[in-house]
C-alpha cells in the first residue's frame, strides 16, 4: 500500500497550491480520502474528506471556502486545492486513506511565507 503526496512547497500569503495524493495497494474508490495537517508544535488536525463517490465532502471550519477536496477513482487520486494561502496553513500536509484498513501517505510541506 502506498500513499504518495507531492505538490507541496512555499507559497505567498494568498497565493494557491494543489496537492495530489497517489493512491496504490487497495481499492481506492472502496475508501473514504481525507487530508490533514500538522503544525510545528501540535498535533495533526483534520482538514477536508471526500466519501468514495465525491458526493460528500466535509471541511475543517478554518479551510472553508478556501480549499476543495476532489478525487479521480480512475486515476486513484486524491487532490486538495488550496487558494488564499494563509500564515497560519503553513504544515506537513498528509493524506489518508479510511475504510476497512487507515493508511497514511508520508506528507508534503507547504510553507505560506513573503
């Protein structure tokens, strides 16, 4: 099983960026996609998920209407589009996968910054 996040880097206070999520190992549109997040310092919070089907998303209430979390079960792929970037975003990013296992991808950076 692997989970594999890229897409992460340094970006400018409202600025954007996507990450993406390769899924491999399972049966990817079995399986609730989710992104997280953690901070220096604290722990691993919640941010967006997506039921199999996409039909049903949920968000952290300090990413709504900023983030969108989509996904390709074609392409066993989770995304998560981030726009105006703030300070405070500034974590390791991590995907997971729930549903008759939990697997977790091994994170990606993303530093929002002038």
């Amino acid at each position: 099983v692997q989970l594999v996040e890229s897409g992460g880097g340094l970006v400018q206070p409202g600025g954007s960026l996507r990450l993406s999520c390769a899924a491999s190992g399972f049966t990817f549109s079995s399986y609730t996609m989710a992104w997280f997040r953690q901070a220096p310092g604290n722990e691993r919070e919640f941010v967006a998920a997506s039921s199999w089907s996409g039909g049903r998303r949920n968000y952290a209430d300090s990413v709504k209407g900023r983030f969108t979390i989509s996904r390709d079960n074609a392409k066993n792929t989770v995304y998560l589009q981030m726009n105006s970037l703030k300070p405070e975003d500034t974590a390791v990013y991590y995907c997971n996968a729930n549903g008759l296992n939990t697997y977790w991808g091994q994170g990606t950076q993303v530093t929002v910054s002038s």
